[in-house]
C-alpha cells in the first residue's frame, strides 16, 4: 500500500513524511512540556500531525482535511499567545503554513493524474 502511495505522488508522499516527523517531534516535546506542567498545545497538534499523516499515507482526503484544521488552530493558538508581534508570529506559523500549502498542491496534483 505505502509503495503505491509513492509510486502515485512522490511529493505527496514526502510531504506526508516530514509532517509526520514534525507531529512526532511535536508530540514527544509536548509531552515533556505537559509533564512539566506547561501548554499542551504542542502535544495535541503534534498528535494530530502525526493522525493527520498516517491518513495521507493511506490515500485519506481526510488527513488533509485534518491536517488544515490543525493549522487553523495553530493559527488562532499563535495569535491569542503572542498577540500581534509580527516576528513571534512568523517564527511559530512560517513552517506548518509551508508544509499545508505543499500538501494541498500535492494532494490537488495527485487528485488530478
């Protein structure tokens, strides 16, 4: 099934792979940070990431559906903790809103061969 996957979209398959090992590395932070009493933002979003791959994987429609909801709050969690400092800003919505639009224009591209 996953070497059908790649066969059918490379892009699409590597962008599903570096969500994934960001939804991973956001999960085991956000664990760490939730033990240690801190938000648990990061261990949600990184769950979803990582949910939200697996279903690409999987030739799902709705991982990528999942996956614009997790940047949706990502979006608004950023704004409510920051406010409007346009760098702190960048520096937390610069890689998610990246790897979404790559997915979406993959996922567009696949859909379309």
């Amino acid at each position: 099934m996953i070497l059908n996957f790649f066969r059918r979209s490379r892009s699409l398959a590597l962008c599903a792979l570096l969500i994934l090992c960001l939804g991973l590395w956001l999960l085991v932070g956000g664990l760490w940070l939730a033990v240690l009493g801190g938000a648990w933002f990061y261990l949600l979003a990184g769950l979803a990431m990582v949910v939200a791959a697996t279903l690409v994987f999987a030739g799902r429609r709705s991982g990528v559906a999942l996956y614009m909801a997790t940047l949706a709050c990502t979006v608004i969690w950023a704004a409510t903790e920051v406010g409007a400092d346009a760098p702190a800003l960048w520096s937390r919505l610069w890689l998610p809103t990246m790897l979404g639009l790559w997915l979406s224009l993959a996922w567009w591209r696949s859909a379309r061969q």
